[in-house]
C-alpha cells in the first residue's frame, strides 16, 4: 500500500509535491470523521500506519492534476526499466518519451534532476514499513536510497543502501558480498540500483520492484485505451483459462448495462505471433429468442470504458495493490463512477486494502458522503506555470460543515479554471482589422 509519494522538479510541479494516503492528524474537524470511519473500515490499520483507501485530484484544465499520476507513471518506468538504459542506447536514454521532465519554466531547475520519493507498505510482510527514492536527469542517476523500519519495535528507519554518484559514495547493509560485487561490476550512472539488483536476481531489492510492478497507471482520456484493452485480454487469454475468465465478463457487464445478456469471445492469431481476442455484446431479439451479437467496439464509449476497467479492477482487487486513473469521468455516468469507487471504500468488496488514486472534474464527488476531507485534494498553477499540491484537509472548518462542492465552485479552495468572457464581437473585431 502507498503511504506517500513525493516528488520534484517534474514538468509543472517546480517545488516539492507530496501526495500523502495516510490519515491526517486528528483535529476539532477531523476529531468526529475519523472515529466514524474506524467504525466503518474506511481505511486499514496496517504496519503501525492508517491508511487511506483512495484519494480524489481536482483542477483546473492545464493546472497539472494529470502531471501527479504522471509523476508516478515516470517513476515506476525508471524502476522497472532502468537496468536497459546501460546498453548501446545510453548516450540516448533521456531523450525517450517516458523519461522523467524538468520543470522547463526558469533555467536553474530545466538543468537540475528530477526527485521521486515513495513510503510504502509490501503485501504479507508485517510491520515493515519502506522508504524508497533516487534523483535522476541527462546526466543519469544523482542519488538513490532504500530504507526499512520495523514499525512494531518503534525502531527508526535503517539503511539498506545508498548511492551518490557525485561523490561515488555506494553503501550497502546485509547484503552479500557476492550481491555487492556484482551490482557494483555492472551498475552504470543510468541505471538504478534496483532496477539491476532485480536482474542480477538480489532478494532484498525484489520487494520495491514488487510494488512498482503490481501498479497500474491509466489514461481514460486517452485514445490509445482500445489498443490497451486488446493487449490486455490477449494476455490475459494466454495466462488462464479463457473461459472461466471470459466468464466472469457478463455480469460485470450487466451491472451497469442490462441490456447485454451474454459476452461472447473469438481468439485468433494475430499473424505476428500473438493471439488477437474479439469480444461480442449478445443482445435480445424483439421478434426472436436468438440473441443478436455486435462488436464491443460498437457499444457505447462508457460501455468500452467499464470493460476496459475490468481487468485492471481484477487485478489490484486481487492482489492489495494500487490503480492509478487519470480522468476517471471521462465518458462515465456519475453514477458508474460512483460504484467505482464505493468498491475501494467498501472492505467487504475491498479486503485486501486496494487503492484508487484518480483525476476529476465532478464537483459532486465533494458532498456525496463517499469521500473524507484528506482524500480529496487540489492542484493549482501559478502565474509562473509552477503547480502546487494540497489537501482540503488543510482548511480549517467554522461552525456547521460546509457545501465543499459549493466552496470549490466558488473558488474557495482554489484549483478552478480563470475564465474570461467569450464575446462573438471579440471575433468579428479581430476579422475587421484584417
């Protein structure tokens, strides 16, 4: 489980950004919310940490909401893929399009590295609690850190290793000498620690890459999704039984769209090598008892949406982990995102403490009574182009609670677009002068 991700000097975020999943510190507003939901399991006790079971991120279009699940897609890349930037592309590993960008806005940073940092929780290890970063730019890796603390024994955190390339300082503890040696024989400034400790097949740096790997990251805005949802069901195919996991398409279907009663699929070879899946939406007929079939790609955007969610959701629900969604509403019915995101609040739907972290622009998510107030935060651009990230948490309540949706629209807690008016005259004036 995520306990914080903090990060710095990534494309719109200049200063440091800390989204942080941990239940906020008691106080007079938060007092009564946080007794009600330890009654209602509304975030697991787990390691000595309380932890939140989903965050929500608002913002103005162009304010950076999007750059924070960016953040983290860019730093999962770097851990899983990292041990690849020491081969014959090394002199070009900054320049692919996944690597981690500067804040471009002012020359001091656009030249500096870039800093991710992550607190964590590894599934089915008790009381251990991770710590885990590094900095990275053109240049390669600036620094790197792992470290572990057993939170039962109150013991503060200890070093697993540490790495400074300036001063070509490289520290390990508990490791064996044979690990040392050959993690230091191949290491290269644009490779990350555990990125090739993983490789070179070293246990202690396994459980970071575990973390990064069970993650997923994705773009519901993007129009890629439909390439991704056929990737991801020709894997799938190959991996079980297509079946039973077809199988459990329909009612996960039907759950939002009744008029679907049947999910049929077609597995063929792609012509490369691979297998290519076709799923059928079986309809009824008015004047007949046989069910009429249409492509999947012939339903409904929202449809597509939801299906394309599925084994994803199946997936993080399974296993505890953590989804990441940018623009969770986009082509959804708000009563769809709803139940969503009642399956991560809810611990009998969620047991094994997946969480969601997701971008919106839905003002009613604020007053449905799904979400505390230190699971929804803001992001706002400055006049300079930097972007700042806050929680609501951080405002003080007087008196009655408020209508947060109202607040937000209002501009109270900031995140909000700058809207000037949009005159028809102000087009013609700019036509005439030509």
């Amino acid at each position: 489980m995520l306990l914080q991700f903090a990060f710095k000097n990534y494309k719109s975020f200049r200063d440091e950004a800390t989204l942080d999943l941990t239940v906020a510190e008691p106080n007079e507003t938060l007092e009564n919310e946080l007794d009600a939901d330890a009654e209602q399991g509304r975030y697991v006790a787990r390691n000595g940490e309380k932890v939140l079971r989903a965050a929500a991120i608002y913002g103005a279009n162009g304010g950076g909401k999007s750059n924070v699940v960016n953040a983290f897609q860019a730093m999962r890349w770097c851990v899983l893929r990292s041990f690849g930037f020491g081969d014959d592309r090394a002199d070009n590993f900054a320049q692919t399009p996944d690597f981690p960008r500067p804040f471009l806005f002012d020359t001091e940073n656009k030249n500096r590295p870039t800093e991710f940092e992550v607190y964590f929780l590894a599934p089915d290890v008790p009381d251990k609690v991770y710590n885990y970063g590094f900095t990275i730019g053109r240049d390669g890796v600036g620094e790197e850190w792992f470290n572990v603390k057993n939170a039962a024994k109150n013991e503060r955190f200890r070093r697993v290793f540490y790495r400074n390339t300036e001063t070509g300082e490289l520290k390990f503890s508990r490791f064996t000498e044979a690990a040392k040696a050959n993690i230091q024989s191949a290491l290269r400034k644009e490779t990350l620690v555990v990125s090739l400790g993983v490789k070179l097949n070293v246990k202690p740096l396994k459980v970071v890459w575990d973390f990064f790997a069970a993650v997923d990251v994705l773009c519901f805005g993007s129009p890629l999704m439909n390439l991704i949802l056929s990737k991801t069901f020709a894997t799938l195919a190959e991996d079980e039984e297509p079946d039973a996991f077809f199988g459990e398409i329909t009612p996960f279907i039907q759950k939002f769209d009744s008029s679907i009663v049947r999910v049929k699929y077609e597995i063929k070879d792609d012509g490369e090598g691979g297998q290519k899946v076709r799923l059928f939406a079986g309809h009824k007929t008015q004047d007949s008892d046989e069910l009429t079939y249409l492509p999947f790609q012939e339903e409904s955007d929202g449809t597509q949406k939801m299906l394309a969610l599925y084994p994803y959701l199946r997936q993080v629900f399974d296993r505890g982990a953590l989804l990441f969604v940018d623009e969770l509403n986009a082509r959804l019915h708000p009563l769809l995102q709803r139940s969503i995101l009642t399956s991560f609040l809810d611990p009998e739907q969620n047991p094994n403490g997946a969480q969601l972290v997701f971008t919106t622009h839905e003002p009613w998510l604020l007053d449905c009574g799904l979400l505390r107030r230190d699971e929804i935060w803001f992001v706002q651009k400055g006049d300079f182009g930097a972007s700042t990230l806050y929680s609501l948490a951080e405002f003080d309540e007087n008196g009655d609670r408020p209508n947060y949706q109202e607040d937000y629209l209002l501009g109270k807690y900031g995140a909000i677009p700058r809207l000037t008016a949009l005159r028809s005259g102000d087009a013609k004036e700019s036509n005439d002068e030509r």
